[in-house]
C-alpha cells in the first residue's frame, strides 16, 4: 500500500509505501528533508504530524514519550499507517545543509581513462552525508592543507562519495592519490560545500558546460534531475582536448538517447583524425547554437579559463549573470 505526504508548509507532496520509512522516501524522490544520522539517535530529521499517524519498529532515542504525544515525530524512522500531513523545514539552499568533518574509507579506484581515477568513498556506518548535487568535498590533510574535489553521485546516494580525479602532472595530491593510495585507504574530509547546484524552483532550460573533469558534478545534476522526473531542457556541451578525455562519453550519450528533454554535444579542441563531430572551444559551440541565452541558466565547471571564457561570452548573449552558474576547478598552490 501507498500513502500520500504533504509537507504543508509548503506544499510539497510524495509518496511512500507502508514498508518505507518516510525519510528514506523522500530522499528517494529527491525531496530535502533535513537528517543527519538516518538511525534515530541525533533527532535532526524531527517534525510535526499535523494530520495522519505512524509507526516505529525501533526504538526511537531522539524522540520522547511527551514528544510523541504532542504530534513530532522521527522521519528516519517512522512509517506511515495512512496519508500524512506534516510540518517540517525543507531545505532548498546549500546554506541550510549543515557541514561535517568526517573520517572515509577508500572503497573503490577505477581508471576510467589514461588520467582520471574514479575514486568511492565510503562513511562511517552511522552517519550520512546530506548534499545538493553538484556541491564538493575537500579533503583534510595532515598538515592542515585542503585538496577540492566535486562530488560525482546524486544526493539520494548519501553513504558513499564518488569522485572524479584527474591525475596533475607535478600535482602532489593527485600524486598521491594514484601512486600510493589504495583500497582501505583512511581520508579526512570536510563537506559539503559550495553554491553549485541545480536551482529546482526554476522553470528555465539548462546548459550544462563541462570541461574535463568538471563533467563530475554535472554528472550528479544529470541523475538527480532524472531521480526527481525534472523535464526542463538539459543541454550538456563536454568540451576535451581528445576522445579519450570523455572519459564518460557512453553514459552522456545514452542519456541523450534515451531522454527527450536531454541533449549532449561533445566538442573535441585538439580532435582525432577519425573524430567528425564539433571542434574547438566548447563554450564557441554553445555560441554556435543559441542566439539568445535570455531566458537559460547555464551551469559550468571544469577550467577556470572555460568557466571565465563563457560567462564573458554569453552576458552579451542576454544571460543574466545571476542564472550564470559556475564552479573553477582552481590548482591549489602551496
């Protein structure tokens, strides 16, 4: 069976089945329900039933007897015995999302090309990391230093981050990473982070612009936006020196395939004799095909010179710089 809730303060409505509990449904849906733990113990997720009841198989530590009775409940654990009105704060902005230092274990290091490492990283069992996609991670050095790196999976993926690394010629940390760091790893990290991430209470059609590795975190817009059945236009432009650097060219493009509402266009600068697709720049192929970019929003990482070149290509389009978003993947220099 399923049941209806209705966040009344806003309006917001999902659905959940009687064997889920809510908060695991909403993140499901890619609704922003504030947690922390996701076992009951730290009382974060806590709100108000105004209307409806529900059920705990668990003992419910954050959540007193006198609490129960005045209606709050622990949506990380309770289930719904009927439709539900509650009262809770959404959380719609990157600000709202509370920040955590935490130790992680390597759990996965794939090559994906003959530069990038895709790295997994598992939390500690008790706790889950609550993000919006596109936002990043640093990590935590012994001596104090930080290393950024965006995180690659969507939000409903809490307990485990994926990052995308490209290995830096002379870069010490990404060094590091492909030489000497391995499976059981231990990291620090601090997150998340960041104002990069897809603003839902848009209608606009999206250009997403990523170069090299910036394709990580518009790889976590793309699958939140699916997850959540967003249908605004997503236009993604990938811009590489070579084929090889679109180290994720078959997903992009079975998106495309797939998804009417989402279209992809690799661009190659320095192409393979056998590539026939685009060429150059990638912001130029964006120029290229849209006159008029008054009424996007335009989401671009990767290089900083990509990420300058096009917003100071595309204000004189008619893009309005507050709807030019944008995250510089800037070389740390110690």
């Amino acid at each position: 069976m399923t049941y209806q809730v209705t966040i009344s303060n806003t309006g917001t409505r999902f659905l959940v089945d009687n064997d889920e509990r809510i908060l695991d449904a909403a993140i499901r849906q890619g609704i922003g329900l504030p947690y922390g733990c996701r076992n009951g113990q730290c009382g974060t997720c806590k709100g108000q039933i105004s209307s409806g009841k529900v059920h705990y198989t668990t003992s419910t530590e954050a959540l007193s007897a006198q609490e129960q009775q005045h209606g709050k409940a622990l949506f990380c654990q309770a289930y719904a015995k009927s439709d539900l009105e509650i009262i809770v704060k959404e959380l719609t902005h990157s600000a709202e999302v509370p920040l955590k230092r935490f130790p992680a274990k390597v759990i996965e290091m794939q090559r994906l090309n003959h530069d990038v490492m895709r790295i997994k990283l598992k939390l500690p069992p008790a706790m889950r990391l609550q993000f919006f996609a596109g936002q990043y991670i640093d990590f935590i050095l012994k001596d104090g230093r930080r290393r950024s790196f965006s995180i690659a999976n969507p939000p409903y993926i809490d307990n485990v981050i994926e990052l995308h690394v490209r290995h830096i010629q002379g870069g010490e940390f990404t060094g590091e990473i492909f030489d000497n760091m391995s499976i059981n790893s231990i990291v620090r990290l601090e997150g998340p982070l960041g104002s990069f991430y897809l603003r839902e209470d848009s209608m606009r059609p999206v250009i997403l612009l990523a170069g090299g590795t910036g394709f990580a975190p518009i790889n976590g817009i793309i699958e939140h936006a699916l997850r959540k059945n967003i249908q605004r236009q997503f236009h993604l432009y990938w811009g590489a020196r070579s084929f090889a650097d679109l180290y994720m060219h078959d997903k992009a493009q079975h998106w495309a395939e797939k998804y009417a509402h989402i279209q992809y266009t690799p661009v190659l600068s320095e192409p393979d004799s056998d590539w026939s697709g685009r060429t150059g720049f990638v912001h130029d192929a964006v120029l290229a095909d849209f006159q008029d970019l008054s009424d996007y929003e335009v989401y671009a990482s990767g290089p900083p010179v990509m990420v300058y070149a096009g917003r100071d290509a595309f204000v004189p389009r008619g893009i309005d710089a507050q709807n030019y978003y944008s995250d510089a993947f800037e070389f740390s220099n110690d």
